[in-house]
C-alpha cells in the first residue's frame, strides 16, 4: 500500500527526514532529486536514522555511527548485513512510500 509521507520541497538534496506511514517509523533521503526510504530505526541501537549525518549516499546514525547506504540498506563496513528499505514514488509533488500490507 502506498503512503504519502510528505511533499518534495519538503525534503531538498542531501538531507534526509524523519517520517511515519502507518505505524512505521521512516528515514526520507533525497540524493540528487532521487528519493529513497528505510526502516527509520538503527538496527544497532534504535537510533534515529532519519536524523543521521547523509554523506552523498550514506546515512550514518546519530547515537553509535552505524552507516548505511540508503540507496540499497547495505551495511557500511558488513555487506552481508542490509536494513529494510521500501519503494518510493514521486506523483506530482507528493512522495510516496509503498509499505506492506
């Protein structure tokens, strides 16, 4: 099901936002006009990543420094480790993220 989260002048390039869609907790980031979504809580310690640091496509958490990249929810430094991510879409200028049922 897809959620509007927010409009796109809402979240410029190079940031990133936190969001909720139903009961889940998002982290909104904007790479160059492409927006990408992920579970907006740290694996590590439930950190806030919506709130992180984004350095080009990494997101690093605020609490303990875990990174992501957002583009694909790998792990920085573990590939085999990957954080949820979700579709996003860009009708008009809402954005939307598709979670499950």
């Amino acid at each position: 099901m897809w959620h509007t989260v927010c409009q796109t002048a809402d979240c410029p390039p190079g940031e990133g936002r936190e969001l909720v869609a139903g009961e889940q907790l998002l982290a909104l980031f904007n790479i160059n006009g492409t927006f990408y979504a992920m579970d907006g809580i740290c694996p590590h310690s439930g950190g806030p990543l919506g709130k992180g640091r984004l350095t080009g496509c990494m997101v690093t958490c605020p609490w303990h420094g875990w990174q992501f990249d957002v583009t694909t929810g790998r792990h920085k430094l573990n590939a085999n480790y990957t954080h949820t991510t979700f579709p996003v879409r860009v009708e008009g200028d809402e954005v939307q993220v598709e979670l499950p049922e």
